[in-house]
C-alpha cells in the first residue's frame, strides 16, 4: 500500500443492452447500487464526477451536474469529464484527486449512455477543421475501419490469424456467460465468427464489439474513511495512469491522417498504449508479473491482442502463443477480460473504463460468481480514446 491509496467501497451498474431510456436512467441506477454496496448515503458524498455522453444533449455535456440533480441536490462538489473511452478513468482520476487533496472523504463517479444504433457518428454540424468530422466524411473511416487497419497490421507484423482473432472472440464470450450485466450472453464457435459478415476486412461482424446503452458507479473514499467504517483491507486504486503520447508517435491513431516523422528524432521507448501501462506499474510499485487479471479494451479481437503486448503480458509478437497457450482463459495464468469484455458488453463510452473498475473490484472480492478468478490480488484496466486519451489503472487488495 501507497499514501496514493484510496479505497473502493462500492461498485454498481446498470446491465448493457439496448434499453432505449435516458442515459440518466442508467447511471441513477449504477449509483444506487454503488451506494448501498458501500453503505453510504448520497448526502454523505463530498465529490460527484460524472462521465460525459456527447450524443446525450447538454445533460450529458455537464453530466456531474446531471446525475447531482438526479440524486438530489446535496452541495457537493461536482466535475464533468470528456476523454473519448478514458472519460470513466478521467471521472476516477478527478474524484481521486480529490479525496487525495483532503478536499473530501467520499467520492460518487458516475458514467452512462444512450448510444445509436450502427456505427458511431461524428457530433452533428459541419466542422472542416475538426480531424474527428473528417475522418468520417473526408475517409469515410467509421471506427471499423481503424479497427481492421489494426488487424492488418498485426497480421502483417506478428502473423496472427483469423482463427486467432476468433479465439478471443470465442474466449471472452464464455466468460461473459455468467456475468448478470453482460448484453450477449452466449458461446459462440470459430465456425460462427467465420461465417459472420464481414464489416472491415479482415474483421466480421463477430470480431467486433457492438454500441451499448448502459451505465456504472464507484463509491471512492480515502483509506482512513474506510478503516473510521470498519473495512480495515478495502480494495484499493493503487495508481491510475492518463499519460499522453510521447513525440514522435510512430503508429497511426484516427482522428490522426499520418505518424510523426521519425528522421530527426527517435522513436520512444515506449508506443502510447505500452506507455500508459508503465505508468502506472510505477506509481504502483508492481510489474506485469504481480498481476491476477487485465481487464482490457477490445473493440476488437485483434485488439485485445495487442494490448496483451502493451500491457506487458508477452513479449511484442507473442501474443498469439499466449493467447494460444490458454493463458488468458478463466482457469490460466493470466485471465483477460474475465468480465466478457466489450465482446459482451459492447461500448456504452462514458461507463465502460468505471464498468472494468467494477469487474475488478468484484475479483478481488471475490463476488464474481461463475467467472471467479482464483485467488485474485491484483488486476489492471486499460483503455484507448482518440486524440491521446487512454488509461490504465492497477487495483489491488
């Protein structure tokens, strides 16, 4: 344990579906929960972060305001984060902040979303020196396609297959079986995935996580409010890491049209996803080594694949073999995505790096129930958003 230590005293969600509701909806749901899993009331909360949804109108726009009216208006301090898919960690990272400057005890982070139907969509107008509206409609390049381009490349790289691919897909799906908030609930074959549509070669339509309404809270505190309550070894967050892109960044990101050059100056040791991991094996003390679980971001088989390399389960180029040895199968040396992943849950974006949070929290619980790893002690969550968003956050206990 750290003095950077803060406690997890509550965890909650609302299950991914396609529910057609107002995104506050959900995420009044997930913080209820949250709060009577910490046996907290929402008048003793000092701090509310809420998660932004753009596709939500202007409540979603200041959704810590949002969800604070939803509750009840108590006078608590509030903040509103936007970071693509790392907003839930920014939202964790504010409340952190927060309760590690003294400035409050207890802390209310909220995510949630209403999401379309089909692909995401650029916001609404017309905005020609905006490189995300571009993408859309100067590229074409729907998040699919970046996706695939990933893919390609790993297939070009380190040889992976489209058997391997599906292998994720096909691992991650068991583990969701059992997971209660989990929108797809059902085994799949290599024989399904393959037969599936293709979207963005090499990619079919199995490979790919779906848009998702949902949402999912954590009640945070400061490690002497939890021992004053009586929970002497909480979970904890042990480091959270928001690191941004170090120059030149040799591998392409949409909204980005092309890499840094690299003539003058040379490439990092680290590429941006590996980057943020290692920040936070710093902060926290520990290494690849000491984790139990990963709870990672794969918007795409091929995707989680190359997260096992940045998270440093592998060497690069060996994911495949440790994806092949049953290593990060429920049961193996390093389960990965025990929760069933967005393979699963598919992208609510505001909820999804505080829904990984709660996975992980409940694995160190132990409460887990059908997907339990063995005698969990340490586990990491990342993920990726565009324009140098992502974030890594190591939990413990």
């Amino acid at each position: 344990m750290t003095n950077r230590d803060i406690a997890v005293l509550g965890a909650g969600m609302h299950p991914w579906g396609k529910w057609g509701r107002n995104f506050v909806e959900y995420g009044l749901v997930a913080a209820r929960a949250a709060l009577a899993d910490a046996g907290v009331s929402h008048q003793d909360v000092g701090y509310i972060a809420g998660a932004d949804t753009i596709r939500n109108g202007y409540p979603g726009f200041v959704s810590g305001a949002t969800f604070a009216q939803a509750l009840g208006w108590s006078g608590a301090r509030i903040s509103s984060s936007y970071a693509a898919c790392a907003s839930g960690a920014q939202a964790i990272a504010n409340a952190r902040a927060q309760i590690l400057a003294g400035l409050t005890d207890v802390a209310l982070v909220i995510g949630a979303d209403t999401t379309p139907k089909g692909f995401f969509q650029p916001v609404g107008g017309e905005r020609r020196d905006d490189p995300d509206w571009l993408r859309f409609h100067l590229l074409g390049a729907t998040n699919p396609i970046y996706f695939a381009l990933y893919a390609r490349r790993r297939m070009a790289l380190h040889g992976a297959t489209l058997d391997d691919f599906a292998a994720v897909k096909v691992k991650n799906a068991r583990h969701g079986l059992n997971n209660p908030n989990a929108r797809y609930r059902k085994e799949v074959s290599v024989e399904e995935i393959a037969a599936s549509a293709i979207v963005s070669d090499p990619l079919r339509l199995l490979d790919i996580c779906a848009t998702s309404d949902g949402g999912a809270a954590l009640v945070l505190t400061s490690m002497d409010y939890a021992r004053r309550h009586g929970i002497a070894d909480p979970v904890r967050i042990s480091a959270l890491s928001t690191v941004t892109p170090t120059f030149p960044k040799t591998v392409l990101d949409l909204p980005d049209f092309a890499t840094d050059s690299a003539v003058a100056v040379e490439p990092p040791e680290h590429t941006f996803r590996s980057a943020i991991a290692h920040a936070a094996y710093e902060d926290a003390g520990i290494g690849p080594e000491d984790l139990s679980m990963a709870e990672v971001y794969d918007l795409s088989t091929a995707l989680e694949l190359d997260w096992y390399e940045d998270i440093g389960l592998c060497e690069v180029g060996g994911a495949e073999q440790l994806l092949r040895s049953g290593a990060t199968t429920l049961g193996g040396r390093i389960p990965v995505n025990p929760s069933g992943g967005l393979a699963c849950f598919g992208e609510a974006i505001p909820a999804q790096a505080i829904a990984q949070i709660c996975e992980l929290t409940w694995q160190l619980r132990g409460q887990a129930d059908g997907r339990q790893v063995e005698n969990a002690r340490a586990g990491i969550a990342v993920n990726q958003g565009l324009f140098g968003h992502g974030s890594a956050t190591i939990v413990t206990r």
